[in-house]
C-alpha cells in the first residue's frame, strides 16, 4: 500500500486550528499523526476497559464463584486474542476505521447501513457506563441521579471532542488515579467486611458455560473488537514495525482490567451485596476515613470516563462512516456535531434505564456484531489486503460511491451474516447440548465466516 496515497486521500489538516477539535473523521491518518507504539495501545485499551462498570460482569456471573469467573476470563482471551490482535493489526496496515473496511466486504452503501445499528449500539453501551457513574456519586451525595448522568456526560462529549490525542494522554495520565483510586476502596472492602472464602470459591448453580463464555465476550473482548483499529490506525505503521508486541497490545489491553475489576465485583457483590464498590458504604469509625473513602470513590467514577469515551469516539467514527457521502462539505464540524448529538443520546439512554436490562443488551450486541467482525476479517486478509497491494484494490475506492449495484451490496457478505445472525439468535433443539458448553453467537459467528470463505474459494466473492 502506497503511504503517499494514503497520505493524498487522507489530509494534513487533523485539528481545527483555533479550538483543536479532531476533524480527520474517518479518512486515512497521516502518517505524522501515528504516534502510538505498543505500549500505548495496551494503555489505551486498558484504561478504556477499566470502568466503573467492569465489575458488573463479577455481579451478572456472580453464581460462577471465583474459580470458575477466572476460567471463563481465560477461555474468553484465549477466543477473543486472534480476532482482536487482527484487526489491531488492521488498523496499522490500512489507517482507517473497520467500517471503511468493511464497504468493500459488504457494498458501500450496506456498510454505511451497518455504521447506523452499531453506532446505536455505542450509544447503548454509553448509556451503561454514565449510569454506573452517576450512581456512584448519586450515592455518595445522596442526591438524584440523573444530574451526575448530564454532568458525567458533559465531560465525556468534551473529551470526544479533542479526539485520540487527548485521550490518549487522559488515559495515561489519570490511570495511576484509578488505581490508586481502588486500591484503596479494595483495602476498605476487606478491611470492613467478613469474607467466607468458601462461598466464594464456588459455584452456587450449575454453570452454562457456553451462556457464560457468551456474556464475557460480548461485556469485553470481542465487543470491542471491530473498534480496535479505529484506535490502532493512529498507530505506527505495520510495514515498520512487525514485532508480537503490537498484536496482543489491545487484546491483552482490554482483558486484564475484566480479571482484575470483574473479580473484585463478584467478591464485593457477596459480601456487600452491591457489584459497584465505589457505591459500598463502608462503616468508617472517623472523619478523617470518610474523606479517603468518598476521594477513592470520586477518584474510582473517573473509570468511566476513560470507557465512555471510547464508547463515544468509535460511535463517532460509525455514524461520520454512514453519513459520509451527505457531509462531503461540512467535514470541519461534522465529527464535533456528532459527538455532541451521539453524547446526548448516551446521556438520555442511561436515564431511560438501560443498567436493568444490562443482560440482554450484551446478548444482543455479541448476535449482531459477531459476524461482522469475523466476515470482514476474513475478507481484509484473504483478499483485500492482498488487493490493495497489487494495486487492484485503490485507496480511494473505498470512499468512491458507486452507481453499480454490487458495489453497493455484496450478496455473498449479506447472506453469510444473515446465517450467522439467525444461528445466534434461534436455538436449534439439537444443538442445545453444544450450546451449554459453546457460545451460541460465537458458534453462528464461526459459520457465517466460514460459509463466506467458501464463498471467496469459490471466486464469487471478487
């Protein structure tokens, strides 16, 4: 791939020059702006993994005991680390957002259609994170708290706003703040409370593990999948530098706060009964206690933060995807006004109740966004990308609408991703058995991949 082509399709101009606002939207970056090495990108991931609604997933698993959440994490990153350090790599060899990817998988104008349901689901999962925000500080305040979800969400558009940049010197520079930030709140926790190791250890029920493994995935890794490279395209270049670091630095990233946050929610969850140990109340004997205590948890709400920005940027990315070929004009206010708007409706979200129905929200985004990742996978690396090396496949055909039908809906691409979705979302009678111990949407997923790569065997797929 040509970088000064990619430097001609994309622009110089990356921030506005009086407010520093990111305008780059979803064209090619420039190569002065690929400043991230592997050890940024496994902060960057980390710290947008590390919310305050990570140890949520401790509290849906909470019958597993800690023996059992341990494996499930484990087999999740074992699952989750090929697909997830491929597109990082993605995002390195072509610097543009999966969604650009994906118009040559799909059509131009069915990828767009798909930047739309995704860029909801970002929404959906911004809505998640501002409520466990604003019930952390509703609860140290003892106030309503549907002003904290505005307020949280102020800041979090204002982030968004300054682009990868910004929030990668957030994340970096306020990261030793979380942490510290529950550490002490962990020292409270075990410090206040009786722990029964015995009930904690082990189950309570019968584990479904392929439900288990399901929710995991779609909570953390394969979730965040797809939107690994729009991040990673502000990284170095692959063709300078190939080392093992780069492909397990987002995936490892984003699994180590899950360990970590997960099992402190399922041993806060048993032993307080709430999963949101900032929210715990702790019977402190003094002032001076109190204070460190309401601190750390003020300290602790700045995880969402770091999560619900990178809910939003990548929303950002999915909706200036879709309306790209409307916007040809108003490029400079294109990416702020979506972020405002995209924000706005993350804020109303958490305040229509989207925490209560917590389970079927993760479900419903593992169905549907599965298949995409796999399908787009396998085509960047068994035929575009090759493409795009020989010249056949150019840059600019991938934001060149076209008047022909198949460029605009790839039949093959629809049919394998129509599979998959009905083969996650129906149950097979005479695959129940399988699914106990095989992730439903993970198992439709691999189908729908799989029927689009005989697709390409076959030369239907050109």
């Amino acid at each position: 791939m040509n970088r000064d082509k990619l430097e001609e399709v994309g622009q110089e101009e990356v921030y506005m020059e009086k407010t520093k606002f990111e305008i780059i939207g979803v064209k090619p970056i420039p190569r002065k702006y690929r400043y991230m090495n592997s050890s940024k990108i496994f902060i960057f991931w980390a710290m947008a993994s590390a919310s305050a609604t990570t140890p949520l997933i401790g509290y849906l698993l909470d019958s597993l005991g800690l023996i059992d959440i341990l494996i499930a994490f484990t087999i999740s990153l074992l699952i989750g680390l090929i697909p997830a350090g491929l597109f990082s790599e993605m995002g390195r060899q072509f610097p543009v957002p999966a969604l650009v990817v994906s118009r040559k998988t799909y059509g131009y104008l069915t990828s767009n259609a798909l930047s739309f349901l995704y860029t909801i689901v970002n929404v959906g999962w911004f809505g998640l994170n501002d409520t466990t925000g604003g019930l952390i500080v509703a609860s140290l305040t003892h106030t309503n708290p549907i002003p904290w979800y505005i307020f949280f969400g102020i800041i979090q558009i204002l982030l968004v706003l300054y682009g990868a940049r910004l929030l990668d010197y957030f994340y970096r520079y306020t990261a030793i703040i979380l942490i510290i930030s529950y550490s002490i709140l962990t020292y409270f926790l075990f410090a206040y409370y009786k722990i029964n190791i015995s009930e904690i250890l082990y189950p309570t029920s019968n584990v479904n593990w392929g439900l288990t493994i399901s929710l995991v995935l779609s909570f953390s890794i394969l979730s965040w999948t797809y939107k690994i490279s729009t991040a990673t395209r502000f990284a170095k270049p692959y063709e300078e530098s190939k080392r093992a670091s780069y492909f397990i630095a987002a995936p490892l990233g984003i699994m180590v706060p899950v360990y970590l946050m997960g099992v402190l929610g399922l041993i806060s969850q048993d032993i307080t009964g709430n999963w949101n140990l900032p929210a715990v109340t702790f019977p402190v004997s003094s002032t001076v206690l109190s204070v460190i205590v309401v601190f750390a948890s003020v300290g602790a709400s700045l995880a969402i933060l770091h999560t619900n920005a990178m809910n939003l940027y990548p929303a950002v990315a999915d909706i200036l995807t879709a309306l790209q070929p409307a916007l040809r004009n108003l490029e400079k206010i294109s990416q702020p006004i979506s972020t405002v708007i995209l924000g706005v409706g993350g804020v109303v979200a958490a305040i229509m109740g989207i925490l209560q129905n917590a389970t079927n929200f993760l479900l419903f985004v593992g169905d549907i966004i599965f298949p995409y990742t796999f399908i787009v996978l396998i085509d960047w690396y068994l035929r575009m990308r090759h493409q795009m090396i020989s010249g056949k496949l150019k840059i600019t055909d991938f934001y060149t609408i076209s008047k022909s039908i198949k460029d605009n809906f790839n039949v093959y691409a629809v049919i394998a991703t129509i599979i998959g979705t009905v083969l996650n979302v129906i149950t097979i009678l005479n695959l129940t058995t399988l699914y106990n111990y095989f992730p439903q949407n993970l198992f439709g997923s691999l189908i729908s991949a799989l029927i689009y790569y005989l697709f390409i065997k076959l030369k239907l797929v050109k």
